[in-house]
C-alpha cells in the first residue's frame, strides 16, 4: 500500500518518471528472474551440502541443533 501511495506521489510529481518506471518494472522483472532461479537452485545445492556434512553427527545422536 505504500510503495502505491509513493508511486501516486511520483506520478502526480513526475509523471514522465512514474510512466518510464512502470513500463521498466515489467521488462527488468524478467530480466532478474534467471538469477533469482539461479540463487534459489544454489540455496538448495548448499542445504544439501550441509545435510552431508552434519549427517553422521545426526546418525550418531548428536543434539541436532546446528
């Protein structure tokens, strides 16, 4: 609700500005989106490390907090 309110401030400031950013938001949104796939895919590859890593402190009975 705030980031509208600020684009209505925007626009009735700088309606150039607000027109040129809502037409780039979409276009710079897929333009993002390989390395928001891509951090996600190496966030998993890295929680399974970590499950390797811990896992005979686990099978030996270890606390279980990391």
């Amino acid at each position: 609700m705030v980031t509208f309110l600020i684009f209505l401030l925007l626009l009735v400031v700088c309606w150039p500005v607000a027109i040129i950013g809502l037409i780039l938001y979409p276009i710079v949104w897929l333009i993002l989106l390989p390395f928001r796939l891509a951090g996600i895919a190496v966030e998993g590859v890295l929680a399974l490390v970590k499950a390797l890593i811990f896992l005979p402190a686990r099978v030996l009975g270890g606390s279980g907090r990391a």
